[in-house]
C-alpha cells in the first residue's frame, strides 16, 4: 500500500499542494527521493534516516521510493522533512494512514527529530484551508499560521509530538495567532521644519497612493520628510494585512508570528542589484517592490540607482504585480506600492545655489537627471522641490501640523475612496481608469479647459493627463468635494509641473 502526506510547493505567494507519496517493497535495501527535488529535499532521506533512528525506529531492510507529485513541478527547500518523515511512518503502519492523508505539513527535521522552522507557513495555512485540511508546522511558526482561522494549526516541537499526536497519546492543542506588532515609529511631521508644500505633497500622496519624486539639496529634509510617512499613512486593513504577511512570511521577514497592521517602509540602498529590487536569485524570492506590498517604497539618491534597476520598475508601476521568470516557471508577486523617490539636482548636489555650485552648472544638472528615463518620470503622479530650510525657521518650535492631525485627514480621504470602489477591484484614487476615471475624475468645465490648455501647451502624454485627473480626485476627497473643480486641478498640474524647465 502506497502511504500519502500532503505538503506544498511554492510559486510566488501561492503555495502548490504536493502529494508525498512512500512505498515499500522488496529488493535491495535502498531510500530514494523522486519528483524534481533540488539537493535540499534530496538530502532529506539522511535527516529523515536520522530522526528516525533517535525514536529508536529502524528503516527495513526494503526499497523506500518517496515521490513528489506533480512530478514535473520544480520542489525546492528544506520543508519536505516532515511531510516525508510522517508519510514514512505511515508506510510502515506506525501512524494511522487516514490521519495523516488529513494534513498539510511543512518543516525542516534536525538529527535528534526536532523541527527546525522554515519559511511560508501562513501561505501553507491558507492552502490547507482551501484544501480542508489542517497544518503541521514547527512550533515557532505556529502563531503566524494560526492567523488563516479557516484551518486547524498544530505546532509539535519535535517529530516525537508529533507521533504522539497522531498514535492519540498526546494530542496537540491548537496553535494560537501571534499578537499584533505595536507600531513604535516615534517620527513625527512636526519635528520637519519649514516645507510645508512637500508636507501637502506627501499628504496627498499617502491618501490616493501616488508616486512622488522629491528634488533638493543635500540636507533639505528629503529623506526626513520621507522617513515620517508612514506616521500619516492609515492601518492596513484586515484583507492587506494578509496580503502582506504572505510575502514577508516567505521572505522570514515576520517576528515570532506576529502580523503587523502598520504599512511597510522599504529604503533599499542605492547599490542594490536588480535581483534585491524586483526578486529573483535562487528560489526566485521576493524583492524590495513586493515586500513594500501596501506600503511605501523609498529610493534616496534615486539617479545613482543602476539604469537597468530604474527602468525595471516601469511596468510593476502600473501593473501592481511583477513576474520573476525563469526558464522552468514564471513566478509572480504583489507589488502594489507608493514610490517615494528623493533626488539631488546635480552631481555635486547645489546647483540653485550660485555660491556653491560647481562649474559644469548648468550642463551638470541636465546630465544628473537625464539618468531618469522620460517614461520613467512620466510615471511620477506629484514632482516637487524642497529647497533648504532657513536657518531662522529651525528656531521654531513647531511648524505645521502634527501627524495625528494630518493622519486623520489621510484616512477620511480613504473612507471616501473605500466607500467609491466598494465591489470593485479598486481600492484608490490611484487604481482608476478607463471609464471609471473618467465617471468620478472628470472636472467641471473649468477645469477641463484648464487641463486642456496645459496638456497642449507642455505636451502631457495621455498618462500625465490620466494621472492629473487621479491627483485633482484625490485632492477633491481631501477637500470634502463630490466634484472635481478647477482649483483642484490647478493644484493637481502644479505639482506635475513643478520640475519643468518651462513653467
């Protein structure tokens, strides 16, 4: 009789169901592993030979044949421990078969038997939910997938409870879901003094989910402006909490299986490879674009970024996913982010400032920005500049509102947005299009001549003026207006022009 356990394979955050199928019969005594295993899951039989042997249970003497099903799915990672450890155990009748074909398990076996956390647990959750299953994982994972309340989590230590669990003896007791991680973020929009025109940028921004590209020198307040966005951005939502933890849980990015509602902030370093940014390497992992998923992006320096890093991002951008290929699959992730990118005007950093700008300007400056690609700039929703701060305003106490306050102006703009696209597959300003941009998005007559005017007058490209009508929505639902109005525009191509030579 052919005994099966369940585990699964991952592609992406969508994790495979795989059928770990053991048989035994006569022949020379051997153990073999069949199914695309890579050398991770290869070197299972000698983990799993060694557990084994400190339950003092010893291997008969017979041909052991494991195969993986589908066999013509690429199976990588140390996870297939278990799965083939209790499928052996059923083979040889120490465990019930039944029981056993009822579960999804996943983790990886130390020489003494105990389980060794592994990555993926809460998309492994979800897939034995689908399936009706329950889930066997190591005891530290756990809390994570005992987020996916669909399916039953049992969390043994060692392989030894685990038997013990299925012989009866010593049931396990449902595993329970992680805390929710506080968000202990101390930054705050009052200690940025001055720049009140990138604080509304930014502010807009967070409530629609725009791209924005901030321009200044060096120590203007880029970075910090950017770095105290997440304080104003709203909670994520039970459906984005999920989302995101799926791809942090294969990333091993999740603390003690704790889900966090506050969005991610991502600031990869201006060095990083393609395969950092946007995924791939080996197993085809997550990048930096997906784990921002809901969040925000931050890339400083943002011209000093490699030319085939930068022009990677273009289509993730607008499609919200990104497709990692390789020659056997094609594995695809979330990517739906806000891009902050911070920028200085030049090479050596000064180029408004006569006194101290070098002697290339302005031909250094041309070159500097000239690294962002037309079509990569024209992705940008809001393009602004912070010029340096006055040193007499940084006696201030406080200037501008706190982030509570504007935080709270973030999320009644995204109540409007969530009430505008319940039953859709949107969920902000920054989603529409087609038709449904052109229902809530058109302006008033006014406005729509003005739009007009500067699309031919500074040749918008149909995407600019698709996303000067998003950024002039997004402005009407913070300011309390059904509809879009000429002032909204106005402010809406402001914005998009702000770094224009010709305005």
């Amino acid at each position: 009789m052919v005994a099966r356990a369940y585990t699964v394979a991952f592609e992406g955050v969508d994790a495979r169901l795989v059928e770990v199928q053991c048989a035994t019969s006569p022949g020379m005594p051997a153990f073999s592993i069949v199914g695309l295993p890579d050398k991770a899951v290869s070197e299972a039989r000698d983990r799993v030979r060694a557990a084994l042997s400190a339950l003092s249970i010893a291997l008969p003497s017979k041909k052991i044949t494991i195969n993986l099903s589908p066999a013509d799915l690429p199976k990588e990672g140390s996870h297939f421990d278990l799965p083939i450890a209790l499928a052996l155990l059923a083979a040889l009748d120490v465990i019930p078969h039944d029981k056993v074909s009822e579960t999804v398990a996943l983790g990886e076996l130390s020489l003494d038997g105990t389980l060794v956390p592994v990555l993926g647990a809460l998309p492994a959750a979800m897939t034995a939910a689908t399936e009706g299953k329950a889930l066997f994982c190591p005891r530290i994972c756990g809390p994570e997938a005992a987020w996916v309340d669909a399916a039953a989590v049992y969390a043994p230590r060692s392989l030894a409870e685990a038997l013990r669990h299925f012989t009866g003896q010593s049931p396990l007791p449902p595993a329970e879901p992680g805390e929710v991680l506080p968000d202990t973020g101390p930054r705050n929009f009052a200690d940025v003094k001055g720049q009140e025109k990138a604080k509304r940028a930014l502010e807009i921004a967070a409530t629609g989910r725009h791209h924005v590209l901030m321009v200044g020198t060096p120590g203007s307040g880029k970075s910090m402006l950017a770095a105290r966005l997440s304080s104003i951005l709203p909670p994520l939502s039970p459906a984005e909490a999920l989302e995101t933890s799926m791809v942090h849980s294969l990333a091993g990015l999740l603390s003690e299986g704790g889900i966090n509602r506050a969005r991610p902030f991502r600031e990869p370093h201006h060095t990083a490879s393609m395969a950092a940014i946007v995924g791939g390497g080996r197993g085809a992992k997550p990048g930096e674009i997906s784990l921002a998923h809901n969040g925000v992006l931050f890339m400083d320096e943002f011209p000093e970024y490699p030319r085939a890093v930068l022009e990677t991002l273009r289509q993730p951008i607008e499609s919200g996913e990104v497709v990692v290929a390789r020659a056997n699959a094609h594995v695809r992730y979330p990517c739906r982010f806000m891009l902050i990118a911070a920028a200085n005007p030049c090479k050596c950093g000064y180029l408004p400032d006569p006194n101290r700008a070098c002697a290339r300007v302005p031909v250094c400056g041309e070159e500097y920005m000239s690294r962002i690609s037309g079509p990569l700039m024209d992705r940008f929703d809001l393009r602004i500049e912070v010029p340096p701060v006055a040193l007499s305003d940084l006696d201030l106490a406080q200037t501008g509102d706190r982030s509570e306050v504007i935080a709270a102006r973030v999320s009644a703009g995204r109540a409007v947005q969530t009430r505008r696209f319940e039953g859709t597959s949107m969920r902000v300003n920054a989603d529409l299009e087609g038709s449904a941009l052109e229902e809530v998005a058109t302006p008033d007559a006014e406005g729509k001549e003005l739009l007009l005017k500067v699309a031919d007058r500074f040749g918008l490209s149909a995407r600019g003026y698709h996303r000067v009508l998003r950024v002039a929505r997004t402005i009407a639902d913070l300011d309390g207006a059904a509809d879009v109005r000429k002032h909204h525009v106005a402010e809406a191509v402001g914005y998009r022009l702000a770094l224009s030579k010709e305005v």
